[in-house]
C-alpha cells in the first residue's frame, strides 16, 4: 500500500544534491531522547525542501497540474515559494498546487504533524503538541487522510482475494441523524450487542465493513447495507475474475448471479478443504488475513473514542499505512507518511493569483 516509501525514504539528499537553506520548509523538533543519542550517534537532520516537494509531485520537470502542458515559464514567486506559467492554457501555480500544502500558512509544522499522525495522537493531543487550535489539528488530519484514501480508490484486489466482516452501527457522530435513524427508545444493552438484537434497531444503522485482502498484500475495504447484494460493490475493489474466499458460517455476505469469478465458502475452522481443481497441491483457501486485519484495526481504533461512518474508510487508508510502520522510529515514519499523502494528489486545484 506504500508505493513510493522506499523511493522517498532518504534521510538525507544524495551526495551533490543542492538544497538551497532558504528552500526549507520545515524540520522535525528534537526531542530530549534524540538529543541525548545525538552525543554518541549522529543523527542526520530531519529537514523537507521545496525541491524535494518539486521532485515527487513534478519528476520530470515543472508540468501544469491542469492541462499537463510542459511549456512553463517562471512567474515570481509568492510567499518565498517558486511561481510559474502556463503558455497552453494562461493560468498560474505553484509547486504546492495540488497538494496537501496547497493553500497552507504554516506548513512548517507538517513534517512535525505526520509525526503525531504516526504516535497516533489524538486531535487535541496534537493540537497541544504543535500549538495550534484543535480545529486545525482536525482538519489537517482529515486533509491527509482523505488524500490517502483518495489514493487507495485505485487499488484492485486480484487473484485468490479473502473477504472479511464487521457489522457495525452507522454514526452520525458531529451531524444529526435523520428521523428514521433515531435510537432514542433503544437501549444502550441492544446498541452493544446490535449483531444479537439487529431487529430492535433501525434497517439505515445496519452496516458491514467489507474488507478485501489479496495474497500479494492489497487491501481495500467498503461499507455496505445489512443484507445488500454485493456483486456491484465489490466490482469496484476486487477484478471480476478473482476467486473469492467467504467465510461460511456466520456469514452476511450475499453474492448476485453477476459474479463471473469463483467462491471457495470457508468452513467453520477457518480453511477450506477444496484445493485448486486438477492440482495435488494447491493453495490453500482462508480467510486469516482478513480477519487479522479487522482484528488489529478495530483495536488500533478505539483510542479515537468513536469515529462518523463516512469517515471510516479514510481512518482504514490511515491505519493501512501505520500498521507497517508501527515499528520504526517515528521521525523517518513522518516523512515517510508526508511523501504518501504527498503523491496522492487530491486536493482541489484552484486559480493561483
């Protein structure tokens, strides 16, 4: 799910590369811990430059974001950043446009927030680590993490791909729930135990996150209706022609005659005893990945006390990228996550000047 961490994962630029000291935009903090190590090891600085942004989002030389014309022309700068000009279509950008730091003022605190997205601080947590308002704590979080899911839209489960469930209670958390979805008269016992008691709650809170899980290590996920057919929903995360692993018993999946790929029903021991047809040994049909996923990432999520449902596959595309990066050291994490945020490219590009 990282493309491009191992390309961007150096701490410092090659030999002969150039920084300019008045190209940096931020640099993490030093913590007491880094310091003290710093007397017996050094410890490159963590620093981001505008011409490392230039280089991931524009690797072959300044592009229009939006007619992809490469007849560019320097145009100033804006706020000690390089402007420039496009002669195809007349307008004007930046090489932040496009980009998670597209129309940010203090940008030098990014490095130090994908820091706190990788400890996995909560908003005020974060807020209180980089002095800014909890408000803006929170909408930066969303800006990244809706980038990654933006970037994971494009992902495609193939081959044997495992599909794993969790029922869970849509929440309007920071909206009000319409009328039909009111649970006033349900009592907070039902609402614990809503795959027990689903029909005393309801039909619109009724969901299933589906996840999907490859051998090759994709994952994506949707949410779904209780009881929905599947077959037009999976079409967007999974090719036709993948083989299904669905977990028998217990099961909410229900499959259209639409599906032209196969399904292999997993038995109550997690396996399935079919092998590939016509093979002695073949691969063998499960559904542990998926289910480990789910495990681990409703664990990791209960430190955020309760999230909206139509937040939740951005936090799932956040989670994607913590989980492998749970164990290195949180400063190379940070720039590892800006730099995937980075290339995801989905902000929205408006008129520079």
């Amino acid at each position: 799910m990282l493309p491009a961490l191992m390309i961007q994962a150096t701490l410092r630029p090659p030999p002969g590369t150039h920084r300019p000291p008045g190209e940096k935009i931020a640099a993490l903090k030093e913590t007491p811990s880094a310091q003290a190590l710093q007397s017996a090891v050094t410890i490159p600085e963590q620093a981001l430059y505008v011409g490392e942004v230039r280089d991931a989002v524009m690797p072959r030389g300044p592009l229009c974001p939006r007619c992809g014309s490469t007849d560019i022309v320097r145009f100033g700068k804006r706020r000690g950043v390089q402007r420039y000009r496009c002669k195809a279509c007349g307008r004007t950008f930046t090489d932040f446009t496009g980009t998670v730091l597209h129309g940010l003022r203090r940008r030098a605190l990014w490095l130090d927030f994908c820091r706190c997205l990788m400890e996995g601080l909560s908003a005020r947590e974060t807020a209180a680590e980089l002095g800014i308002s909890k408000n803006t704590s929170f909408a930066w979080r969303h800006r990244a993490i809706s980038a990654l899911a933006h970037a994971d839209s494009t992902v495609v489960c193939k081959g044997i791909v495992e599909l794993g469930q969790l029922p869970v209670l849509r929440s309007f958390k920071g909206s009000q729930p319409p009328a039909e979805a009111h649970m006033w008269s349900v009592k907070s016992s039902v609402r614990r135990c809503h795959r027990v008691y689903s029909r005393l709650i309801p039909r619109s809170r009724l969901l299933t996150l589906v996840v999907a899980v490859d051998r090759s290590g994709r994952a994506r996920a949707v949410v779904a209706s209780r009881g929905e057919v599947l077959t037009p929903t999976l079409s967007d995360i999974v090719q036709s022609s993948a083989e299904l692993c669905v977990p028998r018993f217990g099961s909410r999946f229900r499959f259209g005659a639409g599906w032209t790929g196969g399904i292999k029903w997993i038995g109550a021991s997690g396996e399935a005893a079919a092998r590939a047809s016509g093979a002695k040994s073949g691969p063998l049909y499960h559904v542990r990945n998926a289910n480990r996923l789910i495990h681990y990432f409703i664990e990791w999520m209960r430190r955020f006390c309760g999230v909206a449902t139509k937040y939740l596959l951005r936090y799932f595309a956040w989670y994607l990228r913590w989980a492998p990066l749970a164990a290195v050291s949180s400063r190379v994490a940070a720039r590892l996550l800006f730099f995937e945020v980075l290339g995801s490219g989905s902000m929205t590009i408006r008129k520079e000047g």
